[in-house]
C-alpha cells in the first residue's frame, strides 16, 4: 500500500514518570505491530503532563527518555513521526478553538478528571478540567483514523469524537472521526499492589509497577511480592484479580493467545506461575533495555530525529489547522 493510502494512527504518553510495562502492553507494543499498515504519529504528550506539576528539568528529561523509548521498544524514527507535543504550537492553537465546541458538563462527567483532581486537591487548575479537549486537538489535527490506546482513554475518546462530530456539522466535513483501537486483552494492566486499580506510572508504590528500565533482579523481585490472593491453585477468573493479571501480562509479553497461556498454568501453584511471568518479563524487556542505553549514547541521533519528526508534524498539523480557523471566521493569512 502507498503512503497516501494508508490510514492514519495517532496516539501519545505523558513524559510524567519511567514508562511502566502497563503503558508497554496497553499501547507502545500495539503501536509497534501497527507501524507498517499505517501512516503514525506518535507524541510524547508534555503540554499534558504540566497539568500536575512537575520538576522542569525533570520534565525534558523524560520527554526525552520516552521519545528515545519509542525507538528502544521498535518503533521506527523514520517510517512514524515521533515527536514532542510542545514543538507544534497547533496543538495548543486547536484546543483553544475546540474549547468552544466543548460542554463544561462533559467535562465534568470525565472519570479521569475525577481521579486526578481527587488526588492533587491543592491544585485543580483549569488545564487539567480541558485535558480532554488538548487531547482532542492531539488527534484531529492530523486527521486521525485509529487511536491505539489502553482502556482507561476510551472516554476521552468518545469525547473528541463528539466534538469532532459538533464541529463538523456546523461547519461540513473539516475533521476525520477517529475510531479507538483498544486490545482484547492487556489494555488494563493492573497495579501488582492493588489488583483492583490499574497500574499507573504515577503510583508512589513502586512495586505497584514494573517499569520498562527495572532490573531483571528487580522485575523478579516485584512479580514475587504481587499481591494475589490466599488460594493455592491457578484458576483464571475476575474474581481472582492479582492472578488475572499475571496471566494476562504473560499472555502479552510472550505474545502466547490468551486460551494457551491459561492451559499453562491452570492447577499449577502460584510459586510457579510468579517465576514463569517474571522471567518472561525479564526475556521481553532484556533487548529494549539494551537498545535504550545505546540509544541514549547517541546524542545527535535522536536530536537528529526529534528536529525532522517535528517539523513533519508541524507541517501537517498546519494544514488542518488553517482549515478550521477559516471555517470559524478568523481573518486568511496574507502570504
Ligand atoms: P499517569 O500515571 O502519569 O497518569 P499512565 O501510566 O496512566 O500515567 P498515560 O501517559 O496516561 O500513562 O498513558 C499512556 C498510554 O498507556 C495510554 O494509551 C494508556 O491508555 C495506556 N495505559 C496506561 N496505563 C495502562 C495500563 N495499566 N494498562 C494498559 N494500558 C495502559
Ligand atoms: N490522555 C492520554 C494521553 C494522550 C493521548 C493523546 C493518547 C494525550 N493525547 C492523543 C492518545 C491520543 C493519557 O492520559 N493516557
């Protein structure tokens, strides 16, 4: 298929903390199986991160990290355009005007927003209450088709494409509805603390998570202490949340079908099971691992990379950009 008729595929992480093996399943690794059937755009989403606040130097530096990670976990720099949010100052420019098109009750009806301005009381700002619409303006303004994501941004989704919808019937086909892209299994990782809550790069528990830069010794050591339950015997079922889990985190990393990996351990012990899993996470992990220290070595490289994929993506972003400020009314650039 040529490039122009390929679909398009936009999806992003916030650089807020070391990318955990929940966002690795839930998307980065669907992204890679995506890559070659479409046109992608992959973002490291800054401007979000800033609606907690964050260390700025820290900040760039993640930024950085996951841009260099997308390359680690196999993403190709020169078939995606990978890039950072803050350098497509569209971004910002399209939510302002998506704002408009945006009901305070949605807003208000978002679970995450509910989550987040339940855990940072002191700083409920007004970017965190229009995430949504930002993240709208993510995906719109590159016509996106398919936006592979884990489960928790379904509503998110659902949102742009409502506001996508509104705007288009007001002013004609300006915006591409996008579809989800959400996996059977794996779009909800759970916390290995707290089965019940997914796992979150943002959990103060570290042994809640397992993150992509962890140590084998480490990774072994988190998958021992996941909470399961006071069973002895492997079943697999929603009422068995913490051993769920691990199967459906074997499952992904080893790219084994969900019916398989559950023959495996059914009636095996939980002793078993934990070794088998972390030692599959140790086996996945291992070369992505690898490929990043190298690719953190090689400075111009990736800067390299970050200044081409930016202006690509300023330069498309732009395009649709200009489309829906001329439809709402702002004066035509003079050339
Ligand atoms: P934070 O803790 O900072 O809010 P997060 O770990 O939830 O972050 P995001 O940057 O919000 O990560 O999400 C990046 C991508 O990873 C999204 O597509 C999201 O749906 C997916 N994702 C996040 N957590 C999980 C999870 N536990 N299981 C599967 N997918 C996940
Ligand atoms: N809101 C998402 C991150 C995100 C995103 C996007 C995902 C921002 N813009 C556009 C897909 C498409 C999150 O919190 N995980």
């Amino acid at each position: 298929m040529s490039a122009e008729q390929k679909k398009i595929i936009f999806s992003g992480i916030q650089p807020t903390g070391v990318i955990t093996i929940g966002n690795y399943i839930g998307a980065i690794k669907n992204w890679t199986k995506l890559q070659d059937d479409y046109n992608c755009l992959f973002c490291a989403v800054d401007m979000h991160s800033i609606t907690v606040r964050q260390d700025p130097a820290l900040l760039r530096k993640r930024a950085r990290d996951l841009l260099t990670m997308y390359i680690a976990a196999g993403l190709d720099p020169e078939k995606n355009i990978m890039y950072y949010q803050s350098h497509v100052s569209g971004h910002a420019e399209l939510a302002w005007i998506l704002n408009c098109f945006t009901y305070m009750g949605e807003l208000n009806r978002m679970t995450q927003f509910k989550e987040k301005s339940a855990k940072h009381g002191s700083n409920i700002n007004a970017g965190l209450f229009t995430y949504p619409v930002l993240m709208a303006a993510d995906i719109l303004l590159y016509q996106t088709d398919l936006v592979p994501v884990g489960h928790d941004q379904k509503q998110h989704l659902e949102l742009a494409r409502e506001i996508a919808t509104r705007f288009n019937n007001v002013y004609g086909d300006v915006f591409t509805v996008p579809e989800p892209y959400i996996a059977k299994v794996g779009a909800k990782i759970m916390s290995l603390q707290e089965p019940t809550k997914k796992m979150s790069k943002s959990d103060e528990n570290p042994n809640g998570y397992i993150s992509l830069m962890d140590e084998p010794n480490v990774i072994i050591k988190k998958i021992k202490r996941a909470v399961t339950d006071s069973d002895r015997e492997v079943t697999y079922s929603e009422s068995k949340p913490g051993v769920k889990n691990l199967i459906d985190i074997y499952s992904c990393v080893t790219s084994e079908s969900i019916e398989s990996s559950i023959d495996r351990f059914v009636g095996k012990g939980y002793g078993e099971l934990k070794q088998v899993v972390g030692e599959a996470i140790v086996e996945e992990l291992k070369p992505v691992q690898e490929r990043f220290k190298d690719l953190q070595k090689n400075k111009d490289y990736i800067d390299s990379i970050i200044k081409k994929n930016g202006e690509t993506a300023n330069y498309l972003a732009t395009k649709t950009l200009r489309k829906a400020q001329k439809k709402v009314g702002f004066p035509v650039r003079i050339r």
